[in-house]
C-alpha cells in the first residue's frame, strides 16, 4: 500500500488530498506535493512543480503590500528561501524515486 496524490486530467494542478491504495489511480503519483506554492504535475520533470502564472501573480500582490524597504528586503528573502525549498523538494522527490526504483529491482 503506497500514498498517491492525484492531479486534475487536463490541467495537471494538484487535487487536494491523498489516496492509500495498493494500486496507482489514474491521474496520480506518489511524489508528495508538499512544500511546492500552487502545484502543478510535470510528467516530463516527475516531480510538481509551481503553476509560473499563479506564483507570479502571488509575488506581485506579496511585493504591492511591503513599501518599506526592509519589509521589501524581507519578502525576497522570503521568496528566495521557499524557491530554494522547492527545488530542494524536488530534488528529494527525484531520489526518493529513485531510491524506490532501486529497491523495487532488488526484490
């Protein structure tokens, strides 16, 4: 039995919630979304990814509500810390792929 997470057919964005199940639904993976702003399944990356439209949209309103410039300084920050947690998140959701592939050959 494995977690999957399922994601909408045609757009991909993540639905949320998880299933446990012993088969794989359609439309799903088991690589965890967690830590990624407005995911979106990319089956050529095989890992979620952030929705580039939504994310600038959230950047713009974030940065129109800090005219202080250490409010500012503080929310790029902010911004290049949880871009650095997604890639992060990513790369860990490749190896933990990868680390499964690994241990599903050897059975």
């Amino acid at each position: 039995m494995s977690w999957f997470f399922k994601f909408d057919e045609n757009t991909h964005e993540y639905i949320a919630g998880a299933i446990y199940s012993d088969e794989q639904p359609a439309n799903s993976t088991a690589v965890d979304p967690i830590g990624v702003m407005f995911p979106v399944w990319s089956a050529e990356n095989g890992a979620w990814v952030s929705d580039p439209d939504k994310l600038a949209k959230w950047n713009a309103e974030k940065n129109e509500k800090y005219t202080d410039p250490v409010q500012k300084q503080l929310a790029t920050l902010a911004q290049l810390m949880m871009t650095r947690d997604v890639a992060q998140s990513k790369q860990i959701a490749q190896l933990q792929a990868q680390v499964a592939t690994l241990q599903g050959g050897t059975k």
